[in-house]
C-alpha cells in the first residue's frame, strides 16, 4: 500500500514543472505573475468547490473551523507565495533548476520540521543517513544549476 503513496507522490511531483510552465504562460497573456498565480488560485478554487459538490462532501461547521489554530490558516497565503515563485522562477531559471532548488529547499525544511515535529508533523528524530541525503539532493541540485 505504501508503494501507492509513493506512485501518488511521484505523479504530484511531476505535475509542479507543468503546473509552472502553464502559470509562466498565463503570465505571458496577463502581464504580472502576481495576477497569473491568483488566475491559477481562483481557477483551482473552483476545481475544489466543484469536487466538493459532486461527491456532497458537507461543509464543516463554524465550530469545526475555530478548534485550528491561527497558523492553519496560512496555508493558502504560503501555496499563493509558492505558485508566485514557481512563475517568476521557471521564466528565469528553467523548469530542471528550478525544480531541483526548489526540491532542495523542500528537504532542508522536511528535515527540520520532522526532527522538531513542527506544524502537526510526527517527531522523526534526524539521522546521519537522512542528512546525507538531503546532501545529496543538495549536491544534485547544485550540478543542475551548474550545467
């Protein structure tokens, strides 16, 4: 089963490349990545509040909603933030540096956050083996940008 998460992981991955390469081209046609990325925000709202109708998905309760704590609540400000920086980074980086700066910065903060359990993560203490390779992803992510 787990092989499934990773197969899903995999393909979710693949889509952040296309998915920058769409908003760089929505920029293109709008003029102002600040505009592209609320176009591609707005349109992927409407994604959700559609599935959400089709499978009668109930709506959570005002009480449901208050038990968050305020950081919850910046999810979508740091998704706006990432979609921004994927289509000013593709239009000046490429798709393969900047994925794998990108990837690179992912892992860093994986390893803080799953070291600390911060955010809602399970504590998963960091280890010699785990830093290594993140390491290596830096190292790779250093040989992409160089050539």
């Amino acid at each position: 089963m787990k092989w499934m998460y990773v197969l899903f992981a995999l393909a979710a991955g693949a889509m952040m490349p296309v998915q920058a390469g769409i908003n760089l081209r929505l920029r293109g046609s709008l003029g102002d990545p600040v505009w592209a990325a609320a176009v591609s925000f707005g349109v992927g709202t409407l994604a959700l509040l559609g599935y959400l109708l089709a499978t009668r998905t109930p709506v959570p309760t005002l009480g449901m909603a208050s038990t968050a704590p305020a950081w919850a609540w910046t999810g979508g400000a740091l998704g706006g933030f990432f979609v921004f920086a994927t289509i000013v980074l593709a239009g000046r980086i490429g798709a393969t540096t900047m994925m794998a700066w990108l990837l690179a910065g992912q892992m860093v903060a994986a390893l803080v956050l799953d070291h600390y359990g911060l955010v809602g993560y399970q504590v998963h203490t960091v280890s010699w083996p785990r830093v290594f390779g993140v390491c290596l992803l830096l190292a790779g992510a250093v040989l992409v940008n160089k050539y």
